[in-house]
C-alpha cells in the first residue's frame, strides 16, 4: 500500500460518521460579541478605527462639504479622485480639481491625485474595518489603494454593522471587495511599521450622522 493510499483511508476513515454532503452544517458562531445599543455599536467603530491609526471624523450630514474641504484643505490637496457615483453636493465646498474615475488611467497618473473621496458598502465595528463594493459612488478598487491619501464617509447608522457574519449578510460576494482596516501598513521581522506600502498612507473616515461635528482623533 503506497503512503497516499493510506492517507486517503484514514481520511474514509475519520468520515465513516460524518453527514452526507445535502445535510447541511450548523456553525453556532456567534453573530456578534455582547449586547451593545446602536450608538455603543458606531462608539466602537470609531474607537477601533482609530486604534487602527486611521483618522476620524464626525459631522451632520449638513455639515459634510465644508468637512470634507476643510480635510482637503488641511492636506494642502489640490487634486481629489472622484467616484462617478458620489454625491456632486459632497465636494461642492472644496477648492481643489475633480479628477474623475476613469478606466484608461495609468498608475502613474493615479499616483499624482493627492486625495480619494469615496464612500463605502458597509463598516464593521468589531474589527474597525470598512468594506467597498466597487458601488458608483466608490469606484474602481485601485483608486482607493494607488493615491497616498483616502477619505471614506459613512453613513451612521445605517452602514454600520456589529460583526463580520453581519457585514457578509449585506454583501454580494461576487463583486470586488475591499476590506480596509486602517491604512496600509506592514512590519518587518524586526517589527518596525511602514505605512502606504500597498495602499493609502493616510486614512480619513467622515461618520456622517445627526451628531454635532467632532473628531474622535486628529
């Protein structure tokens, strides 16, 4: 008996009890981690998307263009990439050139843009992480991982879930996910951090709700 011969048997063999492969499989997992109201559920959100090193924002959703060209402005950008599906009224405020999303441009046109606004699919407050769809008013995926510095708004409540089984509930799994937890960044072996090396170095979220405008971090 050759050695694959006895793998696959012991693997028949660890299968004798197993269900058929129609009766389907209950995961107890939990779908969430504690009893948290809505407003605890976007406090954790924010908390972890700052422990992440992200920078966040908290405006009305009256306040959100003069937010946003306030961030922009801060940045000293003079150019902003924009999804066509965002809302015109969002940058309406901003001193600075629009480039649109467009799919003849190179990486290296895509370095030069200073800023992405983009909106988001759903935000997950458990982990601090906000997910795109590639939806019109996010664009294509490489828009939000080439320019150094991404803005991202959502929208609080509504897109923000507790867990991660809740967040797969909303998305269709066959359109390009982004998952994003803070900006990019990696370690060495030595553990020293570099951050913007295979996306934004710099990520800014815009909780967009009825609270009055603050930062949870600058």
């Amino acid at each position: 008996m050759s050695s694959r011969e006895r793998i696959l048997g012991r693997v028949r063999r660890a299968l004798a009890d197993a269900p058929g492969a129609d009766v389907p499989i209950e995961r107890a997992y939990l779908r969430e981690h504690g009893d948290r109201s809505v407003e605890e559920t976007v406090e954790l959100l924010a908390e972890n998307l700052a422990d992440y090193r992200a920078i966040v924002h908290r405006c009305t959703t009256a306040d959100l263009p003069a937010t946003l060209a306030g961030m922009l402005a801060a940045r000293g950008a003079r150019t902003v990439l924009v999804p066509p599906g965002l809302e015109p009224a969002w940058l309406a405020d901003a001193a600075v050139e629009q480039v649109p999303d467009r799919a003849e441009s190179t990486p290296h046109e895509l370095d030069r843009v200073d800023s992405v606004v983009t909106a988001c699919a759903v935000a997950v407050a458990e982990t601090g992480t906000i997910v795109l769809d590639g939806g019109p008013d996010q664009g294509r995926r490489r828009i939000t991982l080439v320019p150094d510095h991404h803005i991202c708004v959502v929208r609080v409540p509504d897109q923000v879930v507790a867990s991660v089984p809740q967040a797969l509930e909303r998305l269709d799994p066959v359109r390009p996910l982004t998952w994003i937890s803070g900006p990019s960044a990696t370690s060495d072996i030595e553990l020293d951090r570099v951050e913007g090396v295979h996306g934004p170095r710099t990520l800014e979220v815009v909780l967009v709700g009825s609270q009055p405008s603050e930062d949870v971090n600058s």
